[in-house]
C-alpha cells in the first residue's frame, strides 16, 4: 500500500479494499480464516483517513 506522502493516497487505499471481493470470500467460507499479508503502511490505531478506511473495511466484513 502507498506510504505517507504518496498523491492520491487515500484514493489508492480504497480501491485497492474495494477490490478485494471478501464478502463473497466470507460468506462462502464463513469457518475459514482470511489472511492479508502485506505492508499497509499505515498506523492502523491512529485516527486519519486511512486508517479509518481500514479500520472500517475490518469492522464491516467482521475480520479480527
């Protein structure tokens, strides 16, 4: 993911969640464990923009 700094930052960030098809992921295998790998390069317990996108797309298809 785009660091700090980066044009279009956040505009990156979420295209990058929205396409990730994890509704289906999750509602096909609900007993099974989504994994993401990867630098997110962001402080994702900071309030911010990206973050909160994040933090957002976590909550909304229930990922720990």
């Amino acid at each position: 993911m785009p660091c700090s700094g980066t044009v279009d930052r956040l505009f990156v960030f979420e295209e990058v969640l929205n396409n990730i098809p994890s509704t289906a992921w999750i509602q096909t295998y609900p007993y099974h464990t989504v994994v993401f790998r990867g630098d997110i390069n962001s402080v994702l317990h900071a309030v911010g923009p990206v973050s909160d996108l994040f933090n957002h797309f976590v909550a909304h298809n229930f990922l720990t």
